[in-house]
C-alpha cells in the first residue's frame, strides 16, 4: 500500500469500517453488498479494455456487451433485490453509461405502472430477456420542461382500431432517448391522445421501432443517434421521427386512461398516481448526487495525501498538499457536503418507502410535500454536487483534467442530473409552489405540517423584517442544533420576502402568472433556502441517533464544518435577518478554520469510508497501491495515439517544409 | 436570418457595429480583421471535418493538417502582427487546439528571449519553416508549480563539453508539454544545471528528442502521449524521459547564464528580465478568459431567443425562454462579466505593452505591482469564466449537453487556464505577498501608488473593524463611481483583515511561513476583493470614456449590473463592513431585477457586438441563420454511430437473448 495513505489510515481518530456500516444501514447491508462486488471483481469475464482509450463506436459496442454480460451473470448470481441490482451495476459500470439500460430503468417499470395484465403478458417477458430492448421517449427536439407543449400525436382511427402516431414537425422530433439511436427495437412514446375529434392529453404507447430479427428501422419510421456529447460516449441517445405510423389499439398503455374500440375515451381515476415514478426517480437521484460527490472527495482527497508540493517552511521536504490550509478549505466542506447529502439521500429513500406504502393504503395525504421536497432537494443537491466536482477535479492540479483521475468521467457523466428528470430551475420553483401555498395557509389560520412547519410561527409576527430586534437569536456557533436553528430563521424569512414580493407584484401587474415571472429569483432563493435548512436538519439529526462516541465525533465536525461553512458562504442572509451578528461571523470564519485542522488527521479515513471499490477501478489517482506516479505512467502508454504509426501526419509536416 | 433573431436586432436601442469598434479598439480594427476571418471563410482549403465526429487518433491528424496549413496560409497572405495572427488562429481553430502551437507560442519566443544571437542563427530558420518543431518542457510527472522541486539534471561535462541529461526518478519524467508526444523533434527542457559538483537552479537547454527525416525518437529519449483528457482530444500533450542523453555546451540558453567550457558557471545580470514571458502569458489569458466568456454569452443569449418553451400566461404561445427572469438572472450578470472582462483585458494588455516599453528602457519600478496584478487577475478571471461557461451551457437545456451546442468544447478547452501558467490558488497568494508587502509599506509610513493606492487612508485609522461607524458609507447604489468606492472599501477591509490576521499568527506560531500557511483563506479572500475592486474600476472608467450617447448608456446598465451583483453575492463582505446597509441590499436586489428588465431588448445585439464567427462556425445554437432545430437535425445525422453498420452488436445481443 501507499506509505502516504497507510501513515494517514493509521493516524485516524475512529474505525472506517463502522461509519461504512453506517452508511450502508448495518453491517450485514455492508457485507452483502461486499459480497456482490466480489463476484464482478473476481470474474474474468468482467475485465474489459479501458473504455477511455477508444472511439466512441467503440465505445459503444463494448457497452452493449458490458450490459449484455451484467444481465446474464445477474440471472446467474440471483440478484434482484433492487438495491443489489444497484450496488452490482455501479461496480460494473465504473462511471460509464449503458445502452440498454433505459430498458430496465424506464421501459418495463412503465410497463407494470401503467400496463393492464394483458400488456405486462404480452410484452414483460420478452423484455426482460432482452428479446425486446425497450426505450422511453417523451422529450422532442423542441419540447423538453413543458409536456404539454409536446407535438406528437397518436390519432384513433376506429375503422382499423389502430392509432397513428406521427411527427408533425421538425420541433417534434423525439431526441435524447437513451439506447434509441442503435440499440432499441421498441419505444414507449408519450404523444398527444386523440380521439372522436379531441385531444386527450400525453398517453403512453409502446411503439415497435425495429424489426426484430434484422433490426432494420420499420417502414414509416426514422431513427438514429443524436451525436456526440458532453459525456455519456458510449450511449446511443436517439431521435425518432414517424410518420403516418399504425400500432394497434392495444399498444396504448391502459391500465389507468383506455380507448375503447369504438374511439370512446375513459378517464383514469386519479392522476396523481402517475406521479409516483417522478418522485421515485427525483428522490434517487439525490441518492446519486451523494454517491458521485463521495467518489469525487475520495480520489481528490486520496491523491492530496499522496501528492507533495512546494514547501510550508523553506528546507524541509515538500509537505502533502493536504497540509495546505487552502486546499483543506477548497475539500472539507465538500467533504462534510457529501456526508450531508449521504444521510439527505438515505432520508429520502426512507421517506418514498414509507409515503409509497400510505398511497397503496390510499392515503394520498403526504404526496404534496414528498413531491415539493424531492424537486427541490434533487436540484438543490445535484447543483451543489455539479460544482463541487469540479472543485475536486480542480483541487489535483494538471493530473485533474487527465481521464487517469476518474474525475473527468464522474463529471460528464454526472452532469445532465442537473438537467434531466426536471431542469433545477424549474424544479426550485415546483418546491417554490408548494412554500408559496404553505405560506398562504398559515396566513389564512391553519397550520401547516412537515418540514415546512417552520412557517406556523410566521403569524405570530416573530418574523417582520421590520421587527428583527425581538427574534430569539444567540446562536451558539458550535451547536448543530442552534445552527439548525438559525437556517430556519433564514429560511423562514426567505420564504415570507418572497410571499411579499409576490403579492405586491401580483397587485401591481394584475396577473398571477406575471407576478410569478417577476419574482422568480426571490422565488428560488427562497426554496434554495428552505433545502439547505433541511440538509442541515437532516445531518444534525443524523448526528444525535449514533451512538458509537468516536463515529458520532467525527461526524459532529463534519456537521458543524458543513453548516458554518453555509452560513459563512452566505452571510449576507443571516446578517441581513440578524439572525447572526456581525462579530459572530468573524467567529464563524475562525471556527472554520479551527475545524480544518480538526478534520485534516481523518479526511483520508472519512473518504475509505465510503469505501468505493469503483473509485480503486477508475481512477489511478484514488487507488490505494502502489506509486501513484508510476501508475500514471503506465496507464499513459496505453494511449492510442502511442500505438498507432507516427509517420503519417509526419509525412505530411515534411512534405509542407519545403513551401515554408 | 432566424425570426427570433431579426426582431431582436430590430428592437435594439444602439448600433451594435459602434459597440464592435469600441471592442476592437477602432473602427479600423475592426475592418481589419474581418478581412483576416474572410481570407478564412471563403478559402476552400480551410473546409475541414468536424473535429466532433472523429476518433482521438483521427482529430490528431486533422489538427496537424490544420495547423500546417495554417503556418502556410499566413505566410501566404502576409499575416505576422501579433494581433492579427491571433485573429487568424482564432477563427480558424474554432475552439479546438494545434498540435504545433508551442512551436509558435513557446519554442521560438523562448529561443528569442534567452538564446544569443548565434543560437538564434542556428536555430529559428528552421523553426519557423517548421523542419524544427519544439515545444517547451517544464512540468514534471510530480512537480508543477513548485519550480524548485522539477528534478531533471543537466549536469556539465567539461571532457566533452557537453550536459548530460538526466529524469533521475519517475516523478521526474516530464509531463503534459503540448505537441511532445507525436509532433515534436525538439524540446526547450528546464533542468537544474550542475556544473563543478553545483547546482545552479533551473535553465532552458535545446534538445533534439527526434531524428529528423525518420521521427524516430534518438536513443536514450523515451517519449509518448499521455492519454486521453478532458478536451484538447487532438493535442498529444506528452511525456518525455532523458537517460545519460547528452547534448553539446551550445545547446543551453546562453544569452543571460553561462557555462563556460571549462565549465565556469556565469550568472545573470539580473533575473527579474524572466518575469516577462510569464506576465505577458498572464495578461493574455485575461483576454482570453474574456473572449471565451463572451462566447458562451453569445450562444446561450442567443439560443435563448430562439427557444420557446412553456408559458408565462396560460393559452398564449410558448414564450422565448429569455423572457423568464430566471434566465435573465442566469446569463445578463453573466454577459456583463464578460464585457467587464474584455475592458479589463484591454487594460492589461496597454499596461504590458507601457510597463514593457519603461523595462527597454531600464525602467522595472513597476514590475512587481504588474507581476502580482497580472497573477491575481489571471486567477480571478479564469475562475469566473470557467464557472460562468458552465452556467452558460446548462442554461441552454438539454441540447447544451451536445456537441452541437459548441458549450462543451468551449468549456474543456479553457479549463485548464484555471491550472496552468500558474494554478489559481498559487497566483492568488501571490497577489496577496504584494498586497501585504503594500500594506506593511503604508503601515511603516510609506506611500503606495497604483492600484493598491487606497491602502495609503489605511493609517488615518478610517478602516478599522471597531470604528466602522465612521465610514463615509451613503453608497449611492446607482452611481458607478459610487460603487467602485464600496469595492474599494471591501478590498480595503479584507486586506486588513488578512494582515493583522497574519501577524496575530507570525506571534503565535513564531513562524513566518507557517503562519502565511493558516492565514492562506483569508489572503486568498482580499486578493479577489482587490481584483474585483480592480474590474469593477476599470469597467466604470471604461464607461466614462465613451462618447456615443448610446454606447455609454447601454454599458452603464452592464457596469451597474456588474457591480450590483457582486454585491449582492457578497453581501456579507459588504454588510460586515458596514459599507452597505441592510435596506440598501434590498434594493440593490430590486434594482437588479429592474436592470434585467432593462437590459433584455438589447441583450441580442449585445452579443452581437462581441462579433464571433467562430461561434457561428462551432456551434448550431449559436448561428445566425435558419432554423435551429432544423440545424441540429442535420448535425445528429453526420454522427458516426449513424455512419456504421448495426448489425455487430445487434448479433452480440441475439446469441444472449437464448441464454436470458
């Protein structure tokens, strides 16, 4: 091993094993999953070429193969559970994207939500076997955030019983499916429902694309891939043109909204079950910006315990680049970030489970705020996690823009999370309806409940911007619940500008919609606000339930160091609402720096802890053996351009030289 | 022309062309390099592939070609002055690099400045006819800022007369230099000369790595690629690995140091002559950071008029996405950074060309402040852009996650201006030794002058943390001048700070340099402060300059929205410092919502005025003409996953699907 990262590991205040165990829920969670990754590691047929050194066709067609051989062996190794599926994937997959993937991630759990029995017969089997490569697509070329914007329609003709669906323009063009462009032979499309005359509205449509057995495009319909991106190389993401193209009656997904025979429309019950796969997939990819901003900080923070550089006191010997105040403040706090959102992740899930559980009882009654919160804990955690990954890119030097840190890649690929499920922007003003409506029934003398309770104080007057001096506000800087404490005083104040602001335009422009245009930055601002207080929440509560003295330690740092670090980052709110003091701030600043140097003998430890084997696959700067450098040059003399003949571009510079 | 587009320009309150000349320095300018971009445009030799379909191995070659037709076009059509290459390279690389750019850039310009002039005889002839293609290397596999540290020997045999070179260890290979894995077949290498058992420290030698005519690398060089990055996919960015490799007494860059050939070691005269190359890069990289900002100002802003989406009213079409304040608030603080940092390029290109002028003369007195300026600037602009890039990119959608967008290539090409010439952190600190020096200068009863002037009001005891109250604080939140004094007070403020903050620590730690290392957060923090107050300046000044009513009143609105915004994201600096109140914070946020209003129906022409054609060229969103998505839907068709045959994965598929 590293004689850096063993110094360091030895040096750690507390046993990594037992925060790892934290983290994965228990102890026996961290075995089973160890026991899945050790089957990918120890299989042979799992060692395939570094996808980093090929063209992008090439690329692709060993993802295809990856992800035919990841299907095969979970049949073989008998894992369905859906968190063994996923802790199997991620090792496998190392940051990379799969072409087939969309088929298990969207087309068959569409299928069973939204499938009669019929359907789930006639096509779940196939599809699961990979006879049917299943896609999604909803979103057009010129149509991303507003669905009911999209144009395509699927038209009823009952002579025939048949729908015809169709791409009326340049603008209605499908793009951006993943595994459409090569991989699919079938698409579930979300079009426009239209019937007897009438458009009923998006409906979902399993669309034939290819002909099984040649795989040739079907008559009336033109697909491709999109072209390269920023990222996901190895994914066919598609478009999908039809034109006048007939699929048969039964393809309309009918489990909730049906077409009769004859064209007559039924409506489905209720609407807001169709919800339920959205805040599923939100609340997951809180979960994955925790998970990506962990692996960021392991390899940043692994490489800055083994990289020396330049000199703290002249003479001595180059010290880690850790021991630099600097690049402790540039990695700690997103390293007390990524725990934060661990625990914010882990609270998500929990909460789908149990909010999942009372809609299948029929209590609808917290599916508001699970909605609210998700949209906005999915932007505001994978926004911070977008940066944060740079910053660690950042913080490696040159080696940091290199593809051998694995950085490069998380980044890429981690990206479109900021963009796709629900673009951030949106999805701050989503949570911002659900605070604006909170607000307004306080207002109206009834109390809210949930993490917006905070706002059943606001009648009370405690909170008027006028009225700042009577606020209740020694907050003691180093307790995790008086910080709390103060985020929600921000938030609250937040929240109740923004409502101001709101009804003052809605007076002055006399329409709601353009009141809501006008003020949409207080709007996010207010619901930025409302998430953060509920990360910190989350982590300071995370913190009280350990009852392991040296992990709960550690973790306290870490909480504390997140939350000043949020209230230093933005101190304007908190001065503003007097919610803090100008000489607090000081403190606050002080603190942050005594805290650094707390954490500093236990970052490598914190960062073993989340114990990705993935991190050791992917990046030569976050594995623990060996010389670092040496591993760089090895993995260096694989690039293709050290394998292919010099001498062509060579003859052509010589053949110039005689003209210059 | 685009619909969108058309009435935008028609909506403009000023003549963008009046904007343009302002930019390029004269109307003549200006008319100058569009007859450099049309020898481009309108040559068919200049008609290449897209760089974004091909694989790493192919843009490789494409990029030599590029360039090699490049060096030849120039010469063809006369093009030498600085400027004009630079307009010329631009507009012909459309955000891609050179495989023998250092050649130009680094190689002969340091044969220039530290070779005789017999060393010039002997070698720029050929360099510039490209039979010598060097480049530059300094960068080590485990040293990059720390030029102390680089562990390459060039140790003098006098028997000989020759440097025998040396990469004693692994970490001393080096690493990155751009050009030296495939093009180059000479290197300007940095070693540490010993001569009679000493070391000297770091100089330049000439040493041939290739074997001209064959390309072949010469025995006991080993040299290569370094694999794939993020961006620069055609540069081969390279390692090179000296054993016993020697080279004659001639080939060491003898015009200031010299080794005798009895091997008399001769020092320079004086060594601050060195510093020039360095600041000069520096000061380019702020235009640069400039140009490449306002590149990705022009494609969002424009994307964003073109894009309809959603709705503000319910029933009325789709709007155009610029409507949305959100998305003002997004990119119109983002745009007037981007013309803040081309006013702030300008400058420090004037002030390189003047302070350079006064070294001809003998003259330095002004060097180290242009030194510390020039590394703090680099740093805080590059930051921003890279950033702001980012920002720019994800508010185009989805589709500025594709290629086609120009976005991403723009982004990963000027990313590592954050990391190299001088990482950030590092130059910060820089910037920060000068400001302190100023400080304790003006502390022991000495003036300042330049930038750092305000310094010289410190001892009058006007900034002191306990007497903010004396401030003569009315900040008048629409006056520029006004504004740039609340900058200066900032800056003021957070270099006291960070002093006495040092000094509290050089007590404390009874060292100097480990008290530097723990007061780094808050050096790094007045360093900013001071150059944002620098921007904020220069821009305000910029402003007063222009005489045209209509100019000047359009870049005012871009000024105060600069400045507000800076506020507003450091509110905490200024409220702590009581130089802005509470309730003025307020309404700096309502008068930026005011401004964004304000700005809108000019923010197309806006853009316009910075006149790329090379955004036309690299990226569909950002062209003038037709119909983007009609664009983007003939782009995707040239993907080479379109080009290919199907059938191979396919087939791999299908021998599973048996098995599944």
């Amino acid at each position: 091993m590293n004689q850096d990262l063993q110094r360091e590991r030895a040096g750690a205040s507390f046993n990594p094993e037992l925060l790892t165990n934290v983290l994965d829920g228990s102890a026996e969670n961290t075995q089973r999953r160890r026991e899945i990754e050790n089957l990918i590691l120890k299989d042979p047929d799992f060692q395939h070429e570094n996808l980093n050194f090929l063209s992008r066709s090439q690329r692709y067609e060993v993802a295809v193969k990856k992800s035919a051989t990841m299907v095969e062996k979970m049949r073989k190794f008998g894992i369905a559970d859906p968190d063994e599926i996923m802790w199997f994937k991620k090792l496998h997959l190392v940051n990379f994207v799969e072409p087939v993937g969309l088929n298990y991630s969207m087309f068959i759990p569409t299928l069973l939500n939204q499938g009669t029995t019929a359907q789930q017969e006639k096509w779940l089997h196939s599809s699961q076997g990979l006879e049917i490569i299943g896609t999604y697509a909803q979103t057009e070329l010129g149509h991303g955030t507003h669905l009911r914007g999209l144009e395509t329609t699927a038209t009823y003709d009952p002579e025939t019983q048949e729908f015809i669906l169709n791409s009326p323009t340049v603008t209605s063009i499908k793009w951006w499916p993943g595994g459409l462009g090569k991989t699919s032979n079938h698409a579930i499309v979300l079009a426009q429902l239209i019937t007897q005359g009438k458009c009923y509205g998006l409906h979902a449509f399993i669309v034939p694309i290819r002909e099984l057995g040649t795989h040739k495009p079907l008559p009336g319909i033109t697909v491709g891939d999109i072209g390269p991106k920023f990222g996901y190389d190895e994914m066919d993401n598609g478009y999908l043109k039809m034109d006048n193209y007939r699929i048969p009656r039964e393809n309309m997904l009918m489990k909730y909204a049906q077409v009769k025979p004859d064209g007559t429309y039924v409506k489905p019950l209720n609407n807001k079950l169709t919800y339920g796969t959205m805040v599923f997939i939100r609340s997951f990819l809180v979960g994955e910006s925790a998970r990506c901003l962990s692996k960021a900080c392991t390899i940043a923070i692994r490489y800055s315990a083994v990289r020396h550089q330049s000199e703290i006191k002249p003479g001595e010997p180059e010290p880690q680049i850790l021991d630099y105040q600097t690049q402790q403040y540039k990695l700690f706090p997103l390293l007390a970030t990524a725990y934060a959102f661990q625990f914010v992740g882990a609270y998500m899930k929990e909460t789908y489970h149990r909010i999942n559980e009372d809609i299948g009882h029929g209590d609808l009654s917290e599916l508001p705020e699970l909605h609210a919160l998700t949209a906005g804990l999915k932007a505001f955690t994978s926004w911070t996690t977008n940066t944060a990954i740079e910053a660690c890119r950042m913080a490696c030097g040159g080696h940091g823009y290199s593809h051998c840190s694995g950085l490069p890649n998380i980044y890429v690929n981690f990206t479109p999370t900021c963009t796709f499920e629900g673009e951030n922007t949106v999805m701050m003003l989503q949570t911002a309806r659900f605070l604006m409506k909170s607000y307004d029934q306080v207002h109206s003398g009834k109390l809210v409940c949930g993490m917006v309770s905070y706002l059943n104080d606001l009648p009370s007057q405690r909170i008027q911007p006028q009225q700042v001096a009577v606020w209740p506000t020694v907050v003691d800087i180093n307790s995790p619940d008086s910080l709390t404490e103060a985020y929600k005083l921000r938030a609250a104040r937040l929240v109740e500008i923004a409502a101001k602001n709101l009804q003052a335009e809605v007076i002055h422009r006399n329409s709601k919609e353009v009141a809501w245009n006008l003020t949409s930055i207080d709007l996010v601002r207010a619901s930025e606000a409302h998430c953060h207080y509920v990360a910190v929440k989350l982590f300071t509560e995370k913190v009280l339930e350990i009852q392991e003295k040296s992990i709960q330690a550690v973790l306290r740092r870490l909480c504390l160091l997140y939350s000043l670090y949020g209230i230093s980052q933005n101190a304007g709110d908190f001065l503003q609402g007097s919610i803090i003091t100008e000489s607090q701030i000081t403190q606050v600043n002080e603190r942050i720096k005594a805290l650094l140097t707390a954490i500093r003998p236990d970052a490598v430890a914190l960062v073993d802890a989340f114990d990705f084997q993935d991190v050791t696959l992917g990046s030569v700067l976050g594995r623990y053996d060996g010389n670092v450098y040496e591993n760089l040059f090895e993995w260096a003399k694989k690039s293709p351009l050290n394998k292919t003949e010099v001498h062509e571009s060579y003859k052509y510079l010589k053949s110039l030289q005689s003209k210059l």
